[in-house]
C-alpha cells in the first residue's frame, strides 16, 4: 500500500510541473491549474 501510495505522489508531482511549465506557456490558463491543484490536494 505504501508503495503505491509513492507511486501516485510522484506522479502528481510530475503532472504538477507540467501544469506549471504549461502555465508559463500560457498564463491564462493559470486559473484552470489552480482549480486542477485544489481539487487535487482535495483529493489526497
């Protein structure tokens, strides 16, 4: 359980810094990301 808990935390971490170099690329979208990271954090 612990292992795979590991897995799904580093897999949020790389989505989170695709969404950030996404959000570079295109600022506007800034408030999607946000939305996306809260109901994430929501989640776990």
């Amino acid at each position: 359980m612990d292992r795979s808990k590991n897995e799904t935390l580093s897999s949020f971490q790389f989505v989170d810094l695709a969404f950030i170099a996404f959000a570079l690329v295109k600022p506007n979208y800034f408030r999607v990301i946000e939305k996306l990271l809260f109901l994430k954090n929501k989640i776990v």
